[in-house]
C-alpha cells in the first residue's frame, strides 16, 4: 500500500532552471583537487562561502534584468552541487529565461509522490553483517542516513537517543524547530531536521501552523526512517546509524523543487547515504530521461561522495514502469517476505474461505456463527440519497437497516466509491460501531475483478477476500440459504458465518517474490521516441511487502492508523530504505568505498533463489498467479547483506564515466551534455551506453555482434584466481575473455563479454555472467539482451 499525493498545478507553474557554472563543491577555489574529497572540503570555509554567496547573487542579478518585477517568485537558489535556481512563474515568463545566455536547462517542475520486524532475520542480519560490525548495538555506528520524505515523528521510541552510539563527527545539519517538533527533538539519533516547502507552498494550501515544521503529519518518513536507521528493539532494521530528516512532501502534495533543495541541502550536510522514497512519478518531458534536472542533480550528489537509493515505484506488473531511471541511483523493488498475516471465513457449510484483516476474531475465537448479511439487502430507502450503492459499500449507516445488521457479519462489497476514491475503510469500520456489526466481510466485485489487499487493522472482526473466486463462493452459500419474495426482498437471513483470527502472523510462505505492484522494467530513455535504455532497472530486489515500521499518530491520509505508533504498510517505499540501511552497514565497513562500488557489492552478491532454494517468482495481474522472474522485475537479485560486506571484486564507476555514458547516448547534443556538466565529450571515444562499467550489462538493440567490456577491482586482502562461466541467454552466443585470470588485491582485471546473435528474436533475452573465485567468492553480472539481426 503506497500513499499517492496528486498536485493540481494553477496557471503558474514551478520551473526549474539550471546554469553553467561550477557549483560550490566542485569549483576549483574550494577544492584543490579535481576527484571530490569530503574529507578535505569544508563547506563552511570563507571561500566556500564567498563563492556561493556570489552565486546567489548572480541568480538574482539575472531574474531582475531578464524578468519584469512582480511576474516571478524565486523559491530556491541551488549552490552546493548544482548551478541554479527554482522560480514559481509563467509559461511565457520561463519561455524568457531559455533565450537568456548561460541557462543549460529549464524544466516545468511535475510534482512528486511517494512511493509507498521481521526483517532483520530474513535479511540475515543478526548472524550476519550486525556480527561482524560489532554486533546489534554497534551496527552502522558513525554513517549519517539523508531520509527526505514526509518528515519524522521524533517522540517516536524509533528514534530514542543512545549517547554511547556518536556520529560522524563531520556532518554539519542544523535543526528546524516549531510546532509538534521543538528544540531537543535533534537529539543524537536525529542529528538534523529540516523543511523544504518553498514550492509546495507556491502551489498549494499549505497549512503553516503544521506544515512549517519537520514534523511528519502523514507518516510515511517516519515509517521510511525507521525501516532505513531505526533502533533496534523496535519492529525496525538497522541499529546505530543515525539520521538527517529533509521534509519536502506534505498532506497536500509535494514538488520536484522541495525535493531537488533537500538533496542540496543533504549532500552540503555530508549525509553518508540518501533515501528517496519520493520523486518524479513520470519522466521530464521533451528531453532525454538521464538529463532531467531531478536526474542531474542525483548525478552530483554521487559525485559529492552520496549513495543514493530510490524507490523504483509502484505501477508494476506491467513492464517499463520504473521510475528510478539513472545508472547513478540505486532503484529498488519490492518483495514479500517469508511473513504473512492471514485471516479465515468460517461457513456455515463448513467451507472455509481466506483473506486478510489485522483484527480480532469473532466470538468463541471465531467458531460461533453469527447472521450473514448482505448489505444492500439491509438497505432502507433515503430520500434524495443512492440508498443502495451507499449501503453495499457501508459507508453510511443512514443507509442500512440497523435490526437487520446488529450483531450480524455484513457483506460490504468493493463498488465504484472505492474505484475512484470516494469510499473508505474508515467509513466502513464507523458504520460497523454505530450499528453494532458482529463483524464485517469487505468483499471483491465481480463487474470490477480481484483488488489488491494489504493486511489493516480493524477494531472489531473484519476480513477482506479480494478474490472474485472465494466471493463467488461465498455469494453462493449466501444466496442458497437466503430466503427472498417474489420481488427479490430478503424475508429470512439462514446464512451464517464466522471469522477468524487476524493477528498472529505465520511464517511457512516461499520468500522473497516480486510484489504485483513493483515497477518492472526495462528502464526507458525518453527523446523523439520511447526506447529502452542500456541500463538495468530496477537495480536490486528487497522486502518492501507487509512492513511494520514507526507511524505518526497523526495519520492525515490513512485514518485508519490515526493514534498508531507503527503501521504495516508494503510499497517500493519500503524496500528503498532497507537499501539505504544495508548501505549504510557497507560504508562503515569499507570507508573508503565509492558509492558505485557500495552498488556494485549489493548487486553482484544479490540472491536469485528463495529460501527453499528455487528461482524467485513474481507476482502477476492475477491474485495469487507467479511467474519466474527476470532481472528487469529484480534486477540483481535479492538483497544479501552479509555477502555484500565481502563481494571480492567490485566494479567502479567514476564521474568521468557517467559523462562518457550521457556523451553516447543517441540522440545526445554534445554541448548539452557540456552546459549541464560542465564537462565536455571526448569525441574520439567510440563508445555505446553499454559499455558503463556496471555491475550488469543490458544492450537494448543488439546488431549482429557486441563485445562490451567491464573492468573489475579485488577488494578483498588476498590474492584470488577467478574463473569465468557463462549462464546461456536465448538467441545469443556469449564469450568471455579471459576465461580465468588471476588478480592481486587493489588489482584491476579487464574483462571482454563478446556477445553474437544467434536467432533474432526481437524481444530480451536473460542469461549471466558468474566469476567464480577460489576463496569462494561469486560474483554475478546479469545480462539483459535484444537480439534484433543475424
């Protein structure tokens, strides 16, 4: 389940605008060097300063001489790791802006969303990497997680301060203080909070006795924090790590613009990684998906030395729906767990039917039968009011005959009110107390097909059976022991039912499995056309289905879990931060690791079996259908953390290689690429997007024949010999050369992977590439290919 905030942009609109120039981090007066050091850049050094002031200024100096006064409002100047600024203005005022010289890039802002324990065992964590990091109490000590998101509830025991566990000692956050979130709330474990709301409040009605604070009011941020840092002790992931907290989405909405700001403001703060369970739920229109300036700025912020994790998004199964796009960014899917919460219907036949509801059974622990009723036939007339479609979906109980439903299990059924939104379970759970409901069943419809479900919690028995199958099944028995007139009235109600307990969880399912709703790929390269791109999407596989984590009491989207301190919530929002949170494991164990190569060690040691040792499956548009999996549902593979710590070798990519990536993208303008970068393209490299040194490899159109070639580092203590074998993808004969080859530690080994054509069949193909070492190291690069021609 995945909270979805639409915004509903006036005649103005927000534009981003960026400008050539060096941003404060990389310009030479503040560095000397040209490969970025956060160790040895101090940004709040005179020059740093000076150097951003001026930049501010120039921004002001160019809206003021291009912009008439009174037709523009400056939002945001961006200074740390990109050049420009966000305006809240008109079309035909931005229009001015593109004319001006020295602006690379102006884009109308899109508005984001979000992307909506157990785990710690699944994950094997205890045994594993907390072990070997100190254990539990000393887990991710001194790495600083950048959460941005809906803000944090800092009362939360999640989020309790341990003076032994100190922080890294050169993050420099401040503390946004205000209603709901007063001083102290920066405690230790929450290092630094902030507010992002420039562009929310442009555009929306944002309430400033409750917005203008990190405090979360929705509880999404709480519930990604948690998973991503949270203490241990608390139904949460990792232990030790401590936490920035950028809010740039609110009740009402949220803009690129606030989420571009907090990324500044978290890579100024030197957070050690980033999650982004928010962002842009489309690509940039009218230029390439890489160089949108959403995707830029990520592009900077590894380059200022952040690992960056999003959430891939929630429109899956249906593929190229991912919306974590760039090989610079770690998109994450969702998977279920080896946990279910499950609850049963009891017939009064003896069939016995299941669903889902967090509730408490029925009398006599669900074996005593109560009346079955079907709501519409509980209807009374209302005048002036849909007496029926009120009534079958509960959501009023002027609409329902109070004798008929009192101490009875009511059928509510899934109408057009909750299709589009009008309907809620918290409706259904008021009618149910003030009219006295034994319980209730939330049934499928059959003119709207199987809904998807998540367990939620009910204050007296209920249970939802989203399978049109089970409800045929139990309309049947209702209706053979319904007696009715000649005009269809209801003259005696002889079904009865009863309903089990929801409660307890059960731990015998095959685990992990793609979730229904996580995006799949390929990932997707907007230009003229709509093309798939030559980078794997989603990048990595992990749980993000039937999550506890923290929740803010205040609730303001889901009042079905107002006055909770946790909720059980699935998404892609989910599986980002249990990323973010292995990541962040991974940075203090190897200090000195870039984030690609962070990436590389999570990808190549991924698993693609579950835990009773077969391929994972994936979910599909039928409820309870699976099919096998490919990397474009789970990219690598499945997380696993304690392999990561010890991937053996690692495949690095520098700034330098991503521009070379943009450089050979088709259809790319070459001094696009120089304007928005600042670097220019070295056009005496023949390359292709393939040929980025990613621990993957995907050629979207494959032409006769390909080598590509990867370059691998040993990062391990000791000398290992590695041999290379070939996992066979359709149509397509693969080589690589060298088959083995023997590599000293901080050695890099060029590997070629020829790729040939064999039958063209104009659609992927999945095979692998696995480098075997002889100090047991595997290291697995996925292939994803399109043969198109002999």
């Amino acid at each position: 389940m995945a909270t979805m905030i639409t915004n509903n942009f006036p005649s103005q609109s927000i534009y981003l605008v960026l400008l050539e120039g060096e941003p404060v981090a990389f310009h030479k007066a503040t560095h000397d060097s040209q490969i970025h050091s956060r160790q040895k850049f101090k940004p709040e050094s005179e020059s740093s300063m000076a150097y951003g002031k001026s930049l501010i200024e120039s921004h002001d100096q160019l809206l003021k001489t291009t912009l008439a006064t009174g037709t523009y409002t400056k939002l945001y100047s961006f200074n740390h790791i990109i050049n420009g600024f966000a305006i809240h203005t008109t079309q035909s005022q931005a229009e001015k802006l593109k004319r001006v010289s020295g602006i690379s890039l102006i884009e109308r802002d899109r508005g984001v969303k979000l992307m909506t324990t157990y785990t710690p065992n699944f994950l094997g964590l205890p045994k594993g990497v907390w072990a070997q990091e100190g254990g539990e109490e000393h887990a991710g000590e001194g790495i600083v997680i950048g959460v941005i998101d809906t803000g944090i509830n800092p009362n939360h025991p999640s989020f309790a301060y341990d003076p032994s566990k100190p922080y890294n000692p050169q993050f420099c956050g401040d503390c946004d203080v205000g209603p709901h979130f007063p001083k102290g709330s920066c405690n230790g474990k929450i290092v630094s909070a902030r507010f992002f709301s420039a562009g929310a409040a442009s555009v929306l009605p944002l309430d400033a006795s409750k917005d203008f604070t990190p405090f979360d009011e929705v509880g999404h941020g709480s519930h990604v924090a948690s998973i991503a840092a949270g203490n241990q002790g608390v139904p949460v992931v990792v232990d030790g790590v401590v936490l920035a907290v950028y809010k740039a989405l609110y009740p009402e909405g949220g803009t690129v613009a606030d989420v571009v700001s907090a990324v500044e403001q978290a890579a100024r703060d030197r957070v050690d990684v980033i999650v982004l369970s928010v962002g842009p739920d489309e690509a940039a229109e009218g230029i390439l998906t890489f160089m949108s300036i959403f995707e830029i700025m990520l592009l900077f912020a590894r380059r200022a030395g952040v690992f960056v994790v999003q959430a891939a998004g929630n429109k899956g199964p249906g593929e190229a729906t991912v919306v974590s796009f760039s090989p610079w960014a770690v998109g994450a899917a969702a998977a279920s767990t080896a946990r279910v919460y499950s609850s049963n219907l009891l017939l009064g036949d003896g069939a016995q039917l299941f669903g889902l509801g967090l509730s408490a059974p029925t009398p006599g622990n669900g074996k005593i039968q109560l009346k079955l009723v079907h709501a519409k036939d509980a209807s009374k007339v209302v005048k002036n009011h849909d007496s029926i479609g009120t009534a079958e979906e509960c959501q009023d109980p002027e609409a329902l005959n109070p004798i008929v439903v009192q101490n009875s299990i009511v059928i509510c059924t899934f109408s057009q009110g909750f299709l589009n939104g009008t309907s809620t379970f918290t409706a259904i759970l008021n009618t149910s107390i003030l009219l006295s409901f034994g319980g209730f069943i939330f049934a499928a419809n059959p003119n709207y097909g199987d809904f998807i479900a998540q367990p939620l919690p009910f204050t007296l028995p209920g249970i939802m059976l989203p399978s049109i199958a089970d409800v045929q099944i139990l309309l049947n028995y209702y209706e053979k022991h319904t007696q009715r007139d000649k005009r269809g009235n209801v003259i005696k109600f002889n079904a009865s039912a009863a309903i089990g307990e929801g409660r307890v969880a059960s731990f015998n399912e095959t685990a992990p499995t793609v979730s229904m709703f996580s995006s799949r790929g390929p990932d997707i390269n907007f230009d003229n056309k709509i093309n798939p791109a030559d980078v794997l999407k989603p990048d990595i596989l992990a749980p993000g289905q039937q999550i506890w984590a923290a929740w803010s009491p205040a609730s303001v989207h889901e009042p079905i879990f107002s006055g909770e301190n946790f909720a059980l919530l699935s998404g892609t929002s989910m599986a980002a931060p249990h990323v973010a949170g292995v990541a962040a494991l991974l940075r203090q164990a190897h200090p000195s690791w870039s984030p690609s190569m962070v990436a590389s060690a999570i990808s190549t040691t991924s698993l693609q079996h579950n835990n009773q040792g077969l391929p994972i499956m994936s979910q599909g548009l039928q409820l309870h259908a699976l099919y096998p999996s490919t990397p474009f549902d789970y990219g690598a593979g499945f997380i696993n953390p304690t392999s990561a710590l010890d991937p053996g070798l690692v495949f690095p990519s520098a700034f330098e290689d991503y521009i070379t990536f943009l450089c050979s993208l088709p259809n790319i303008d070459p001094s696009m690429v120089r304007s928005v970068t600042g670097e220019a393209c070295n056009t005496s490299l023949q390359t292709s997007p393939a040929d980025l040194n990613l621990p993957s490899i995907t050629v979207s159109s494959l032409s006769r024949f390909k080598t590509v070639k990867r370059q691998v580092l040993n990062v391990g203590k000791y000398s290992e010999k590695y041999l290379c074998s070939i996992v066979a993808a359709e149509g397509i004969e693969v080589n690589v050369k060298p088959r083995w080859f023997t590599i000293l530690p901080q050695e890099t080994q060029v590997v070629e992977i020829e790729l040939n054509v064999t039958n063209p069949l104009k659609y992927f193909t999945f095979g692998e590439v696995v480098l075997v070492g002889s100090l047991n190291h595997i290291v697995r690069l996925p292939l994803s290919v399109c043969p198109m021609e002999l």
